[in-house]
C-alpha cells in the first residue's frame, strides 16, 4: 500500500465539543442560535472562507499530510453527510488529513476540516469518528470563530479600563498593590475567554449530537469517544493534543450521555468502511510490516462478525502487501473480492498488490472495467495513474491526471504527481505550470510566479502560440494579487 504522504500544515486553530435537545418533539421546537447582521458585518462568511484558504495553504506548506485517496474520500463522504444534516448553511468546506499518529482534529473558518491520522486510531467505530466530526461542523455552522472575533473587540474597551485603571493604582499606591490589580484584571480577562471558549464547546456538543443522531447515527458514541479520551489522558504521561486544547471532565460526559438518552433509542450499526479505512491508517503507522502480519492474522482468528471477519481480512492483505508478499496479499483478498467485485477499497488494493508487485500492466488491466463504470472516481484514478508511471507509459498518465485536475483543481497532491510525470514525459513548460498550481496552493506565491516566468520564457520562443501566452500572463496577475492579498491578512 502507497504511504501517500505529502510534505505540506498545522497552524493552532483546533476546535472541538458535543450537547443535544431533549425529546422528538424538542427537536423539531428547538432553535439555534443565529448570529445576526453584527456578526456578518465584523466577519462575513466570504471573508471566513479567505481565512480558511490561507489557513489551508499554511497547514499544506508546513506539515505532513496523508493523501491516500481512499483515506481522504471516506473523510469527505462521511463529512458531506453529516453536513447535510447540520446547520451548515455554506457548504464550501475543505479536508485535509495530518500525517500524526497523535490524536487531534480541528476546525477552521471558512470550512477547513482537518484531523490527525491518530483519530482512525482511537476512533474504535463510525460513529465514535463521526461524532467528533460532527463536532467540527457545528464550530463552522455556528461560526464560533466570527463570534470569538465579535467577543474579543466587546470586550476589549472594559479590560483596558480596568487595565489603566490599575495601572492608575500603581502610581498612586504601593507597588504590591498596583501589581496584584493588574493580576487580577488579567485573571478576570482570561477567565471571559475561557468561559466564552466553554460556551462555544458546549454549543458545539449539543448540535453536534442532534446532527449525529438526525445522519443515522447512535447518539452514544458520542460519549463513548469522550470515555476513551478520559481514560487516555488518566493513564498517559501527557495528554493528547486533542485533550489539551479540548479537555474533557466527568461533567462533560454525564451531560452528553443525558442528553443521549434523550433521544429514541438506535441500536449501533457497524460499518465495515470504516474498519477498512482504520485497517489502512494501522499498516501506515506500523513501521514492521511483520508485525502487522501476526496482528492481523490473530485478529481474524478470533474475528466474531462478518464485519471483524471481513475488516481483518481485508487488514492481513495489506500487512502481506507491505512485507512484500504478494500472492499472499492476491489470496487474502480474493474472498472480499469475489463477495463484492466492484467495491472501490478493495479494488484500488487489488491494483496496489499488482503495481506494488512489479505487475503495472495487470493492475491497468484489472482498472479498465472499473474506470468505465466509475469515470472519474478519485482512489481509482490515482490506482490507475500510479500503475501507467509504474508501467512507464507517462504521457497517458499525464492525460489522466490532467483531465484529473479539472475536477480536482485545489488538489495540491495532484498538482505535485503532475509536475512529476510531466519531468518524465520530458515537457519542461508544463513542468513549470504545475509546479506553479502546487505552490499556489501551499501558499508560496513567489515560486509560483518563478515557475510561471520560467513556462513563459519557453513558451514564448514557440511560433503561434499567443493563446497560451496570454493565459500564462493571466495567471501571473493572478498570482501576484493572491500574494499581496496575503500579505494583507
């Protein structure tokens, strides 16, 4: 299996929380919160989203990120789901995945939704993972971000009174006096912005288990998941990051699991997607294959349901696929396969062992079928791509992932894989143009506009060429503004 792992970020904006109404009926009668014209006039939602974009390009530039396709279009489906049953009124939102086996999630304006590799880990089941998604989305729909901005300036005037005030204390009085002021207007200060920020989190609790339950879901697993972190952060040396900027108390979990029974009971529902998806994050974070050989193996010995059964099957395929055991992988998968011959995981996995097993030509084979039925699906589009640069056969990679990035414009993963297999296929200028998106998206705005200058250079030598000249200068304009609006944020 690909690592798929990029160098690309993650600036502090975490967010996370949980609550919910009571009866059916409280449900249809409860309402949220709006923000108002005051909130839209300090930060209205096209400037959340500029934020969010800029924010997005820094997490890109400056952290590790898995771009496992499979990976990425669970977080989206399972995302976009939950979203269709939020208040979520803009839907303009962004996912990104952090290369950390550390458990973290986060949520940023403008719809950035990121989480850390580490939450497949320690979400045990769907809904666990999707309860603190949910999470997420509640911090956007309710715009907590815009509301601390709104917060932040109410208060400002009365703290600085306060502030000078004591300051004032001080040159009138002693010493001691005037410092134990300032302390204590610093304290009351810190203590309206924690409670806003408690505020905030219990808000995001409440809706994010009615939208939770209103996706299908079991409102349980939302304390659930807070049990886990509870017991993760009582028997770990230190916290996980999540924890530390979300801390979760006795009392948060008791209100959550009140606010749980509220609701009409819905016996948990397992899905096998999401083992599929734990089992892949497992192998990546396992730095001796062997060692998930025996994990895996055990785990399908001792598997009770068809799900356990299915999901450690699916597992031992891809630790016999990293320890370089290839027909052992073809093996193992073959009863999945025959169970369910079009499903995507265990498809793009089929083509992985093929490709990965120096068998390029029969991994683009064994696509063929599948891409018709699903044209422009993401896994199956990189499997695809990824086996026609294995197979040397570069120019019609570069069509397919060309073709590719006109669905997929802010893909910077493609953009990079591009610029690569174009250096392959021997085309410098369109080297340079990629390269020039891959930067623009991860924010580096002055080697993208070196790149561009370099693609109109070459380009420029060519005869009847104008068109895509002036395209090229376009793009530079577009590049410059994109800079200097950065440089205004």
């Amino acid at each position: 299996m690909h690592k798929y792992t990029r160098l690309t970020g993650v600036a502090a904006l975490t967010l996370l929380s949980f609550s919910a109404p009571g009866s059916q009926i409280a449900l249809a009668q409860v309402q949220l919160p709006t923000l108002g014209d005051r909130i839209s006039g300090l930060i209205s939602l096209d400037d959340e989203y500029m934020l969010g974009k800029e924010f997005l390009r820094t997490v890109r530039r400056s952290s590790q990120t898995i771009s496992d396709p499979l990976l990425n279009d669970y977080l989206v489906n399972v995302t976009h789901n939950l979203a269709l049953h939020s208040e979520l009124e803009d839907y303009r939102l962004s996912f990104i995945i952090i290369d950390s086996p550390e458990l973290n999630a986060f949520a940023a304006p403008g719809g950035i939704i990121g989480v850390n590799g580490g939450l497949f880990l320690n979400a045990h089941t769907e809904g666990e993972f999707a309860s603190v998604m949910a999470h997420e989305l509640a911090h956007v729909s309710q715009r907590h971000f815009a509301r601390s901005v709104e917060d932040a300036q109410r208060r400002r005037i009365p703290e600085l009174a306060t502030l000078l005030a004591s300051i004032v204390i001080m040159g009138t009085s002693s010493p001691d006096t005037g410092q134990a002021a300032i302390m204590a207007a610093q304290g009351r200060s810190i203590e309206n912005q924690l409670r806003f920020s408690r505020n905030n989190e219990a808000e995001a609790d409440r809706l994010g288990i009615r939208t939770l339950y209103d996706a299908g879901y079991d409102p349980n697993e939302m304390p659930a998941m807070f049990e886990r972190l509870m017991g993760m952060n009582r028997f770990g040396t230190r916290p996980p990051e999540f924890l530390l900027s979300h801390p979760v108390t006795e009392s948060r979990v008791a209100d959550t699991r009140g606010r749980a029974t509220r609701y009409p009971a819905r016996p948990a529902d397992p899905k096998l997607e999401y083992q599929l998806m734990r089992a892949r994050v497992q192998i990546h974070y396992e730095a001796n294959p062997a060692n998930s050989v025996t994990q895996f193996q055990s785990a399908l010995e001792t598997s009770k349901t068809d799900i356990e059964r299915s999901a450690a099957r699916y597992g031992l395929t891809l630790a016999y696929m990293e320890n370089k055991e290839f027909n052992k992988a073809h093996e193992t998968l073959a009863p999945l396969l025959e169970s369910e011959p079009n499903h995507i995981a265990y498809v793009v996995t089929k083509a992985e062992i093929y490709t990965q097993g120096n068998e390029p030509g029969m991994a683009r084979n064994f696509l063929a079928r599948h891409m018709t039925i699903n044209p422009d699906n993401h896994p199956l589009t990189m499997a695809y791509a990824d086996a026609l640069i294995a197979a040397r056969e570069h120019e019609e990679a570069v069509q397919v992932l060309e073709h590719h990035a006109t669905i997929r414009p802010e893909d910077h993963d493609l953009w990079y894989l591009i610029a690569e297999t174009q250096g392959l296929v021997g085309d410098v200028s369109k080297v340079h143009q990629a390269r020039a998106e891959y930067f623009i998206l991860v924010g580096d705005f002055r080697s993208a506009s070196e790149q561009l200058t370099y693609a109109l250079r070459i380009e420029s030598e060519k005869p009847n060429n104008a068109p895509l000249i002036a395209r090229l200068r376009q793009r530079s304009q577009e590049v410059e503004e994109l800079g200097r609006g950065a440089r205004d944020m």
